[in-house]
C-alpha cells in the first residue's frame, strides 16, 4: 500500500516549523544555551523534511529523509565555499537563512536530529490514521 501524504496538512505543519524556527532565534534568551544553539538548525531541517513529503507526497519516509538529509548536510558544506558572490547572497536574511555563513560539525548532529523528528511525526500520524 502507498501511503500518500495529505498537503495541507505538511503545508501547516511546513509553516509551524517555519514559525517556531524564526521564534527560537526571537526569543533566544529565554531558551537554554544548550537547546538554543541547536533548536534553529534542526526545525530547519524538520522543514525540509516535511517541504520534501510535501512535494514528492508518495515518496517513501526513508527515501525522503536520505533525500532531506543529503540536502541539509549539501548546504552545510557549501559553507566551506566562500567567494564574493554567494557571501553576497549570504549577507541577505532569506540568504543567511537559507544558505547559514559558515561550517560546523555540530550543525550535521542537529539537521540529523530534525529529519529524525519528521520520520517520528509521520510514523505517529500512519498510526494514528490507522486508529481512526
């Protein structure tokens, strides 16, 4: 059987992520230092987890996380390049966010935390299809 994800519902929760992403770097000193640091790059990776389900709604949950995942760690290491026209783009808010500015290990441990609260979403929304 296929599973075929619902649209506006990944749209939604797209949009949550998106929300809770931008408040988290908002609302930064009322979160822990240890989760701060952290939270941001994995709700964008939650993003992209759920933008790729959106798109490809038939796709199988593992394909979509290798595929969210290679593009989460594809960014991450595009920040070792740094030339004048892409430290431009950069330099923007929807550039910086999009792009970030500059490589960390420790932003590979938290996209693959992200993706891995999207399989954990999408496993508990199949069960809790499968009650109803």
């Amino acid at each position: 059987m296929i599973y075929k994800r619902n649209r506006l519902l990944y749209a939604t929760m797209t949009m949550v992520a998106i929300i809770l992403g931008l408040s988290s770097r908002k609302m930064a000193k009322f979160i822990p230092n240890l989760l701060n640091v952290y939270l941001g790059d994995a709700l964008w990776a939650l993003m992209i987890f759920l933008v790729f389900g959106f798109v490809f709604r038939e796709m199988k949950t593992k394909s979509v996380a290798i595929s969210g995942i290679l593009f989460c760690y594809l960014i991450e290491s595009s920040q070792l390049y740094h030339a004048n026209w892409i430290d431009t783009i950069r330099n923007t808010t929807i550039g910086g966010l999009t792009l970030g500015y500059g490589f960390l290990w420790s932003d590979l441990l938290a996209y693959t935390l992200g993706i891995g609260v999207g399989v954990t979403i999408e496993i508990l929304i199949r069960v809790l299809k499968k009650v109803d």
